[in-house]
C-alpha cells in the first residue's frame, strides 16, 4: 500500500508564507524513517562557505538516507531546518524549495535560527521526517 500524503491548510489561519505546507497527514504508511541532523559536509570533508551550498548538501545528504531506505522526497512530512543567523535563511530557503519542487503537496517546514554547532564553519543543520 502507498502512503497518501494530505496538506492541512484550514481556512480559519492565514496561509503559508512561503512553499510549505502548514500540516501534512499521512495515511497507509508501512515505516517512518528519522533522518538525523545533516550538516554542510561533503563526502570529502570540504564545508561550502555559504549557507545555500550547506543546505543543498544536508538536503541531499538526508534524501541520500532516506533512498537507503526505499524513500524519496515525495515521503518527506517534516524538514526542519537550523541556520545559524537571519541572513542564512533565504539561502537555505531556496536549497529546500529546489530540493521539494516537484512534491505536491511540499512538506510542513520550520526553521529555527541557532547560536551554532559543533564547528563554527557550519552555518546549516536539517533533520527529515518521512512516512512511506
């Protein structure tokens, strides 16, 4: 059986304001995968200096782990996304929306602004929900 994946947009709360969907439910789904925090590290241990390259990084990274599983962006329910300052987030934004364009309806989506991690290189940090 296929998951079904359903956006919740009640009509009482002012939309999304950007591309992301305020809920998603699920139905049918057989697992749940967990993808841990990814941060902007490429296989050979380089870290892009821009938030954008990290996040495109973390994002592939995670859909990396969740094809291991059988999974792809279209599983995804939840991205929730850490950079370290304001001026990361339309970098990362872009990195997220390029990473979900084809999947209808997008993902529910936070992002969380954060003092850092574990190397002050590191500017972006996403984790993934998925549901197939």
């Amino acid at each position: 059986m296929t998951a079904r994946r359903r956006a919740l947009s009640p009509a009482g709360i002012a939309p999304p304001f950007a591309r992301y969907s305020h809920g998603i439910a699920v139905e049918g789904a057989g697992r749940i995968v967990a993808v841990s925090g990814q941060l902007g590290l490429a296989r050979d241990g380089t870290v892009p200096p821009d938030a954008e390259a990290q996040a495109r990084i973390c994002l592939a990274n995670g859909l990396a782990i969740l094809a291991e599983a059988g999974l792809g962006p279209e599983h995804v329910l939840r991205v929730t996304g850490f950079v370290t300052d304001r001026a990361h987030m339309a970098g990362y934004m872009r990195a997220r929306d390029a990473a979900f364009a084809g999947v209808d309806p997008p993902p529910a989506s936070t992002l969380i602004i954060v003092s850092g991690f574990t190397r002050p290189e590191f500017l972006v940090e996403v984790e993934l929900l998925a549901a197939g």
